[in-house]
C-alpha cells in the first residue's frame, strides 16, 4: 500500500511540475514579440562569436610564445633551487578546480528551489524528488559541458605535443568530472557533515586530476564517465529526502549569487558565496576583557575581533601563495608576463577575501555615523586588519621570492609596504557606491559594454594594482632599487590615506 501512495505521490509531483513550466513558458511566450527575441538572438550570437573569436587567437598566441621557449629560458627566477614539472602544475590546477566545484557546489546547494516554488511546492504533500531532480541533472549537465570547453585551452596549453584527439579526451574526461563533483555535493548536501563523504570527496578530486593531467585517453574517460553515473545514480533516490529548509536556503543562495552576476556586484557575491559559512565566535573574545581609554580604541578592537571572527582560518590566502610560488618554479620558465600577471591575480584574489567585515558594515554605512569618532578614522580602523593581514601575505611572498632568487632581501620591504595600500583598497572595493544602471551602454564593435558599471566593479581593485605595480616592477628588473622602495612607500600610504579620508556614501 506504501508503494502505491508513493508512486501516486511522485507522479501527482510530476505533474505539478510540469503544469508549472509549460505556464511559465506560455507566460513568456505572451511577453515577448519575434522581432525582439530576433535581435536579442543575433547580438548574443555576435557577442559570442567574438569572444570565442578573441579567445581562440589568445590561445594561439600564447601557444606560440610557449612553443619558442626552450628549455633553457627562465622566468623571474633564473636559477631556482627547485623545478616542478610543467604537468605538476596542471595538476594542481585541475585539483583546485575539481575541489572548487564541490566546495562552491555544497554551498550553494546542487539541490535547491526558489522563493516561488518554496512557498507552492514544498508545501504540497507529495514526494519532492521530481521537483528537484530534473533541475539539478541540468545545472549538472551545463557545468560539464562548459567545464569541457573552458579545459580544452588548459590542456593545449599545458602539453603542446599531445594530438588534438588527447586534448579532446582530457577536456571530456575534465567535464565528466565536473558533473562527479556536482553529484558528489549534491551526496554532502543530504548527509550533512558526514566525514566519510568528504574524504572520499577530496581523492575523487586528486585521483581525477591525475587522471585527466597524465592519462587522458578512451579509458580514463570512461572511468570518469562511469564514476559521474554512479553518483547520479546515488543522488537520484536521495534528493527527495533533502529537508525544505536546506532547499530553501539553497535556492535562496543560488538566486543570492545569480542576481549578483547579472548586476555585477562583486561584494554581493561575496557576501552571497560567505552567507552561510560557519565562523569562530569565540575567536578574539579574549581582547573584551582589556580596558579601552578611547572610542577609538574600543572601535579598533572591534574590527580586530570582527576580522578574526569572520576569517578564522587563512587556508584561501595560503593556497594562492603557494600557487604563485608554483608559477615560478615550473620546468623551463613560464614567460615573465605570465609570472608577472600571476602575482597580480593573486594579491587581487588575497585582498578581496580580506574585505568580509568591511563589506558587512558598508550594508548599513548610517552606523559609522553613530559612532563618536571622526569617519576618517573610522575608515582607518575598518582598513587596519585589512592593511596588516596583506601586509603579512605580500612579506611571505616577497620572502620566499627572494630566497628563491627573484630580486635581493629588500623585496620583502617592498612587499610589506605595498600590502598596505592593497589593504586599502578591499576598503574601497567593500564601500563602493551603488551601480549607477541609468548609463546607457557603449555600443562597439563587440556588442554593448557597460562601461559605467565596469568603472564601479573596477572600485578597489584599480588601487591594488596600483600598490602591486612598484612589486612587479621590481620582480622585472631583478634588483630592488632606491627609488622604487621610495615609490613604493609613497604610493601605499596616498592610497591609504585617500581611502580613510574619501567618504563613499557621501552622508558625512
């Protein structure tokens, strides 16, 4: 008898859910005219054509640069004490990405509805399975296919003498993968914070970086094909189990990061990608039991208390240095703008995850103005972790960069010095005003550009190139001269002092 009501249950969902698409699809079929739908058509077929178009000859150009180097060329570091393989490398990367996909995936939620179907189908009782599932086998299915196109550049990067029918595979064998770490969030979603499930998590990611990176042919992807089936095949009966609170709180993430994009709101993302991440409440908890003599002490405190709390451990910043060291250190030398251009992405990816506290008070700036201490020092306070913390990472990295033989020992002041102003700029970036969406779009020969809302997402990154620029300029010429350090000292504390004293909200 269960398993009648059962079945009538999934088929009475699935009826609901496809009552629901086909009036959703006659709804937007009823508001939109054919010769709209045509030009919207044709100017995102442009668009793409040229981006392919620009990223295909990219690709060859940066294939050519790679295939003129011999084994003898260098990058920064001429004579490095330690040589990674150039496959080492790629490995690494496959690895972060594959692990990034889950992580990304657990936490915002492969299994998830949205605000509307919370309140119309959750409700309902009737098994939930048809709901979910259908949605989630095409979010999957879409990430393996774009992560097979976006792999296929990597691979003819990483090996240039495979034949094309290899890099197919590997690209393939990256994209089945892809689908694997979806199924695989989609089994730590329902378990919770099964231990088990998160090991076997991390050697599925290094076993298929390994496969994909050295043994990319027939067989490896169809062991990862085989490997994405099973875990599908273990999603399927589960994702009607999934509790409406997580598919809630999923869906509501997932609009959260989806909404963002489209306005290219950079602190939304973050504050949408961090919402649920659990943080140490007790850390810093100690630094309440010191007497504070000023406002501005007490202030201070509490962005160091705040800093600590919502960025308990350092594991993203570590990664990234130890990604860049591995740049530098791969067989025959990367090209030096490559080298060069890992060192920016980097202290721009590092900074930017430094910036949660900033980013949570600028949701409510009026605050600042009720506290009894001068805004310019207000913003100095909220800038201080922010400014000591890069410094820390940026004198790490010029550390090791001069052990290894990149420029002399004043690198590591350099550095120091310019994670100051790279701090100052997370501030910038957290505080920048709202997007303003009444500026038409620049129409050029690649499609329409938002150029006023590109200058907004650029807020704070543009002062942490420019902090970066007296390191890379230094890293370039292989010497550390006087007047960069001078430079570079007055550069750092400019941005930092215009970042304190330039109220973004203008309200005081």
């Amino acid at each position: 008898m269960s398993t009648v009501i059962e079945v009538g249950s999934a088929a009475r969902a699935g009826e609901i859910v496809r009552f629901t698409r086909r009036s959703a699809r006659r709804y937007n079929r009823s508001r939109t005219s054919l010769p709209d739908l045509f030009v919207d058509v044709y100017v995102s077929v442009l668009a793409l054509g040229c981006a392919v178009a620009l990223a295909v000859s990219f690709v060859l150009a940066l294939r050519g640069e790679f295939a003129q180097r011999s084994a003898t060329d260098s990058g920064l570091i001429a004579d490095p004490v330690l040589v990674l393989p150039s496959q080492a490398l790629e490995v690494l990367l496959t690895f972060a990405a594959l692990a990034a996909v889950v992580v990304l995936g657990r936490r915002l939620g492969p299994l998830a509805v949205g605000g509307p179907e919370s309140t119309w189908w959750l409700s309902l009782p009737v098994d939930r399975r048809p709901m979910v599932w259908g949605p989630f086998l095409r979010r999957a299915v879409l990430a393996g296919a774009g992560a097979t196109v976006a792999y296929t550049p990597v691979s003819i990067l990483g090996a240039l003498e495979r034949a094309p029918l290899t890099h197919a595979y590997a690209a393939a064998t990256f994209g089945v993968l892809v689908v694997a770490a979806m199924g695989t969030a989609a089994l730590l979603q329902g378990s919770g914070r099964s231990v088990g499930l998160k090991f076997a998590a991390a050697g599925i990611a290094v076993a298929g970086a390994f496969a994909t990176v050295l043994v990319p042919s027939a067989w490896s992807f169809g062991a990862a094909l085989v490997l994405a089936m099973a875990l599908l095949r273990l999603v399927s009966p589960r994702a009607g189990l999934v509790s409406g609170g997580e598919l809630t709180r999923a869906g509501a993430v997932s609009g959260h990061v989806g909404s963002s994009l489209y306005f290219m709101d950079s602190n939304e993302l973050l504050r949408a990608v961090r919402a649920d991440s659990r943080t140490a409440h007790r850390r810093g908890a100690r630094y309440f039991r010191w007497p504070m003599r000023s406002p501005f002490a007490a202030l201070l405190r509490a962005d160091v208390v705040g800093f600590l709390r919502l960025h308990p451990t350092p594991t993203t910043a570590v990664l990234w240095l130890v990604a860049c060291v591995a740049v530098m250190l791969v067989d025959g030398g990367l090209p030096v703008f490559v080298q060069l251009g890992a060192v920016v992405l980097a202290g721009c990816a590092v900074a930017s995850g430094f910036g949660a506290v900033a980013r949570r008070a600028a949701l409510v700036p009026e605050l600042d103005g009720l506290v009894p201490v001068n805004p310019t020092l207000v913003r100095a306070s909220r800038a201080a972790m922010p400014a000591a913390t890069m410094m820390l990472w940026m004198a790490l990295l010029g550390g090791v960069l001069a052990f290894l033989g990149a420029a002399g020992p004043m690198l590591i002041l350099v550095s120091a010095l310019a994670g100051i102003g790279m701090g100052a700029g997370t501030v910038r970036g957290a505080s920048r005003p709202a997007t303003d969406w009444s500026a038409p779009p620049v129409e050029t020969p690649f499609g329409p550009v938002p150029r006023a809302q590109l200058a907004a997402l650029l807020r704070g990154v543009d002062v942490t190139v420019l902090s970066l620029m007296p390191v890379v300029l230094t890293l370039y010429l292989g010497v550390v001269a006087l007047p960069v350090l001078v430079v570079q000292a007055v550069i750092s504390g400019v941005v930092f002092l215009v970042v304190a004293m330039t109220n973004p909200h203008g309200n005081g």
